[in-house]
C-alpha cells in the first residue's frame, strides 16, 4: 500500500521533471542575462586568439552583453579544458576548444585532466584552417615532387622544425615522413616565433604548417608554399596546389576550432548559441575577415559537432601513434 507521504513525494517529483524542459527553455529564451566568459586554452596573439575575438565582438552585438575572452595557457591546452569542465554549468563559460584538446591530447597525454567526450557539452564549430608544406624560397625544390627527391637524397635525412611536440604542425610533418618515404628529424620549439625563424635561416629545411602562421612570409616571397593539406584548394592560396593534386595522397589535414560548455549546460542554451554563431559565420564581412587571418568560417549543430570530434580522433589516434609522441 503507498502511503499518503509517498504519493505526495512521487508526484512532487514528477512534476519537477515535467516542469526541467520548461525551466531550460525559459532560461534559453533570457541567456544570456550578464557577462559571458570565453576560456581560450592559448596565448594572445595567436590565430585561435585573434579569431576569438573576431567572434566574442560579433556574439556581444547580436546577443547583447559582454563576452570576455580569458587566457588560461598550460599544457597543451589542458588546464584551460579544465577551467571550463569545473565552471558552472549555466551557460556563462564557454570554451574555445581545438583539435587538439577535443581529438588528440587524449592520445598524447599519459593522463588528461578532462574527458573531452563526457565533461562537455558541445555547442558549434567556428573556424578551420589547414597546413601547407613549406620551404624557405631559396630552396632548390619548387614543387612537393621535387621536394621529396631532393629529400630522398640527403644522407642524413632532413630537419623540420614545429612549434611543439604533439601540435598539428609536428603530427602532420610526421605523417608527410611516413606519406613520402623521407627520413627526417624533428626540431620542436616553443612555439611559431622560435620555429619560423629557423626555417629562414636554413637551420631545418622545410614545415608542414598552419596557413595563417605563414601568409604573410609566403606575400612577402620569403618562403614557398608546395602544398595545402585540405580538400581543396585554399581560397587565399589559389594557385597551391593540394597535397593531392601534388603527388600525395592521403593527405587531407584540417585544424579546427570550436565552443563547448560544461557538462550540463541546457542544451536549449547551446543550441540558442550554436545558432548565433551560424548566424555570425554566415556574414560575408566575418567570412572574409576569417580569410584574411588565415582561416575559414564555419559553424556546425551541437550534434553534428560532436560527430566531427569523434571522427577527428580516428584520423589524429592513428598520426599520434606514427609520431610515437608522448606527453606527461
């Protein structure tokens, strides 16, 4: 026999999970009602950062308050991750989260402080760029064929420099080793500044990098651009051919970034904001401002972003693994 205490108890709960939709679609339609944080896993300056920006300045006019971009560096990007996983989760932290953080860093590091697929919840991608396999413009090659024949004659294999071990930059060089039957060794810096300058001098002999860490160098005729790892070719780089079209195959990389929440965020309110930023990226003033940074605008579904993730790391599992890096 159910007791009175009980019956009440039964129907007080249910009536608050009927009421649970409700209250998150009330709080979707007002979110967002104060200052919103965006935690970037990166330093100032970087393209992640000034893309960012571009999007937090875009997001505050069309949502109307304030969205602050926070840099919180360390680890690869893991101790930012971990701000946004222990953050409230009500809307008011988001997290520009990459590639890296949401499909490679669980593979790289022998322990990583967050789950990237339970501890989130996804909300839209906004920006991809991809590599491009570069040498300085005094070098003898002037296409990836040339390239890769010239390599295949030096004793001791050739140098390339990146700005860090496990970055897309050294994964994607590895797997041009693997993809052009080269041998070379790897000079890991601290990051782009340290890198770059060492492919001008001739201390490493070629990178295969991110557009905008380049652009400027490849206008300015002070490096040569062989190949672009994407699909097709890059908008900006008309006349580079792809890795593909180059003479390998096999060899489609992108970089990407993208928002997350904290594990329960009301999904009404990252889909509200999934929806404000399909709107940002679709402007043709934003699109073109992307380019000109050296990347491209792009926006996803929460669903759709969360299936990208995960292809992503059957793609990043597999170079992690050529590399044989490793991270503590």
């Amino acid at each position: 026999m159910i007791s009175r205490r009980t019956l009440i108890k039964t129907t007080l709960a249910g009536g608050a999970s009927l009421a649970l939709p409700a209250a998150h679609a009330q709080q979707a339609t007002a979110w967002p009602e104060r200052q919103v944080r965006i935690v970037l896993p990166f330093g100032v300056g970087g393209a992640a950062d000034v893309l960012v920006r571009v999007l937090a300045e875009r997001l505050q006019s069309r949502l109307g308050q304030t969205f602050i971009v926070d840099n919180i560096t360390g680890a690869g990007g893991n101790l930012g991750m971990q701000a946004v996983q222990k953050a409230a989760p009500d809307g008011y932290t988001m997290g520009c989260a990459t590639v890296g953080t949401l499909s490679i860093n669980q593979y790289l590091f022998a322990k990583l402080p967050y789950d990237p697929v339970r501890d989130f919840t996804y909300v839209s991608t906004f920006f991809e760029n991809c590599n491009m396999l570069i040498v300085r413009a005094e070098h003898p090659a002037k296409t990836a064929r040339e390239f890769i024949a010239w390599a295949r004659q030096q004793p001791q294999g050739v140098k390339y420099g990146s700005p860090g071990v496990g970055t897309t930059p050294h994964l994607s060089a590895e797997l041009f080793r693997v993809r052009a039957g080269i041998q070379t060794l790897h000079v890991p810096f601290r990051g782009v500044a340290q890198s770059v300058p060492a492919l001008l001098s001739g201390d490493t002999d070629f990178a295969v990098e991110n557009v905008a860490s380049y652009m400027s160098l490849i206008k300015a005729g002070k490096v040569r651009a062989l190949g672009v790892t994407s699909n097709d070719r890059w908008p900006t780089l008309p006349d580079v051919p792809t890795m593909a079209e180059a003479g390998v195959p096999n060899f489609v990389i992108t970089s990407w970034g993208a928002f997350v929440m904290p594990r329960g965020t009301p999904v009404a309110i990252a889909e509200k904001a999934a929806a404000a930023i399909k709107a940002i990226t679709s402007d043709p003033a934003v699109q073109q401002r992307f380019l000109d940074i050296g990347a491209r605008a792009i926006s996803s579904s929460p669903e759709q972003l969360v299936q990208f993730a995960e292809s992503e790391r059957i793609k990043w599992k597999e170079m992690v693994t050529l590399s044989g890096a490793k991270m503590e």
